[in-house]
C-alpha cells in the first residue's frame, strides 16, 4: 500500500531536480553568492541611481527591467533614463509621456532602436501611465561618430544649440579606466585611441543628463548596455566625480552555458549579476 506513495514522491523529487536545472536565470551578487530578489530589491531600493546593465537583445534582462521597475515604484518615487534615446529626441519622448503625440509620431520623430517595440515601449509606457519622468540621456549618434574620428576636439566645432544635447565641455577623461584601457588593447595599438573617447563621450553625456533629471528623495533607474556600467566604470565613474555623495547600485547582465555557478572573469562585474542561460531566446 506504501509503494504508490513512494513512486509519486519519487516523481515530485525528480520533476523538481528538473525544474532546478531547468532554470532560465540565476540571480547573484559581486561575490558570486546566490541571491533572491527580493533581497537585491530591499538593497536597490536605498539608492540613489541605478544603472541597469543588459545585453540589448537578452529577453530576460528585458522582463527584469519592466518588473524591476514595476516594483521599486510601490516603495519609491522614480525617474527613469535610457541609453536607447538620444537627448535630441527628448522633446518627442516628452511630448508622447505627456500624451499630445501618439505612438506612431514618436516613431517618425525619433530615432527608436529596432527593439524598441518589444523591449523599451513596455518601459516608456509605464513612465507614461504613472507620470514618471524619462532622460533621453545618451549622445546623439553623430556626435559620437565624429568623436571616434576626430577626438574631442571636434566638438568644439559644434552650434551652441548641438552643445546643449552634450555633456558641458571639455571632457573629463581618463584612458586609465579599465573598460577604455581595454578598448584601446583591443584596437592593438594601431589607432584606435579615439574608440574609447566615444565611448567617453556617451558616458559623459549619460551621466550629465541622468544628474540634470535626477530629483533629490527619488531614485533614478538608468537601462544601458552592460559596458557602460561594468566594474563601476564609464557611467559610475562620471556620476561620482560629479557627486562623489551618490549612492549607487548596478545590475549587470551574462550569459553562460551553466548558471549555477557564477564564472570567475564575471565576479565583480556589479552588484547584481543576472546571469543567463546562454540558450535563452534573443529578442533580434
């Protein structure tokens, strides 16, 4: 009579064994360490800014992003900021929160990512629905560009009206940083010293606009690449100099083949790792 009851618990142990394994994320901090989400969101939810690392095409990082933010809005007020705008658009993105464009406008009038309909409009529409506040913060593109072929110096050639879609001039940069130092490794040393100044200048420019829509008692959640923000580089290392005050926190996205453990080149990277089932569906 007993062996029903022990083939079902046998089931339940394997089909739990499964579901383990079967996970499509693993949640842990810069040690390494497992962590629950509702830990890491009593931890963010005491900060001042936070800079969301994704991989642009991770449907995981994406989901967390919406859900992150949904959630973090029943214990603070937010403004958010986002890389994928750029801060010439910010009058269009303005104009749809408020309500007088619709989507279809915003999407002649700005130069939306090609995910933006699966990926950031979830995000843009719950800033519209609950009047948040929303920083196109990043450079615009062609300035950017021009940077990467010219240096900084090809910014002072700009109308007063393009300086203000910038960070104020001159630059603070330091080649020192380890994410530029690497950039320009990898360019071999065959004149790819302006790659990392481009990469500078966003991050300058993101910073500028994130402090400049920051409100004092709020927290600021900032989406951008992972590069921007890995090792409390680039973005983190502009905002502190700017307001050493600041409290920070940063979530980083990976993949990998096993996520149950965290690979050691990842330790580090931020203060949350989101650490992907490289199989996971990409949204491009």
């Amino acid at each position: 009579m007993k062996k029903p009851f022990f083939v079902i618990f046998f089931v339940w142990v394997s089909l739990s064994a499964l579901a383990q394994k079967k996970q499509p994320y693993v949640l842990y901090n810069a040690k390494g360490k497992k962590i629950s989400y509702e830990k890491m969101l009593k931890t963010i939810s005491d900060k001042d800014i936070l800079l969301f690392g994704e991989y642009h095409n991770n449907a995981i990082a994406h989901w967390l992003q919406l859900e992150v933010t949904k959630d973090l809005k029943e214990k603070r007020n937010l403004v958010l900021g986002a890389e994928m705008f750029e801060q010439d658009n910010q009058e269009a993105l303005d104009l749809y929160l408020a309500g007088a464009i619709k989507q279809k406008q915003l999407d002649s009038m700005a130069r939306l990512w090609k995910n933006y309909p699966t990926d950031y409009a979830p995000l843009v529409n719950f800033a519209k629905e609950n009047k948040i506040p929303f920083a196109a913060s990043n450079v615009p593109r062609r300035y950017a560009s021009m940077v990467s072929k010219g240096g900084f110096a090809v910014l002072d050639t700009l109308s007063a009206k393009e300086k203000a879609w910038i960070a104020p001039l001159p630059i603070a940069y330091d080649a020192e940083l380890p994410g530029y130092k690497k950039m320009i490794e990898m360019m071999g040393g065959h004149g790819g010293e302006n790659l990392p100044k481009a990469q500078a200048i966003k991050d300058a420019t993101m910073a500028h606009f994130m402090l400049k829509y920051y409100q004092p008692g709020s927290l600021l959640i900032h989406y951008n690449g992972a590069y921007h923000s890995d090792f409390y580089d680039g973005l983190n290392w502009y905002l502190k100099r700017q307001n050493p005050s600041l409290k920070i926190a940063t979530i980083s996205t990976v993949s990998q083949k096993d996520i149950h453990k965290l690979n050691a080149e990842h330790l580090g990277r931020a203060d949350f790792i989101i650490c992907v089932d490289e199989d996971m569906t990409n949204t491009y």
